[in-house]
C-alpha cells in the first residue's frame, strides 16, 4: 500500500487552503490609510 502521493496530495491541499485563508484574512484586518470618499490620507489617532 502506498501512502506517500496520497499524503503529499493532502499537504498540498492544506497548504493551499491555509495561504486562501491568510490572504482572506490580510484582506479583512486591511487598514484603511485613504478615505475612500475624500482620497485624502486617514489620520491614525
């Protein structure tokens, strides 16, 4: 029986889904540095 393809297959679905998931995440915790009404720079007090 040979586990080795079909664990590399699982790993590479994990990593897959974790760098979806990170960068799903980057796109939610994203500050906004330039209001989007105005384009003018957001102060960060």
């Amino acid at each position: 029986m040979d586990t080795v393809g079909k664990n590399a297959k699982k790993i590479e679905e994990y990593v897959r889904n974790q760098l979806q998931e990170d960068l799903e995440y980057d796109q939610m915790s994203l500050k906004e540095y330039i209001d989007p009404f105005t384009d003018e720079p957001v102060n960060k007090a």
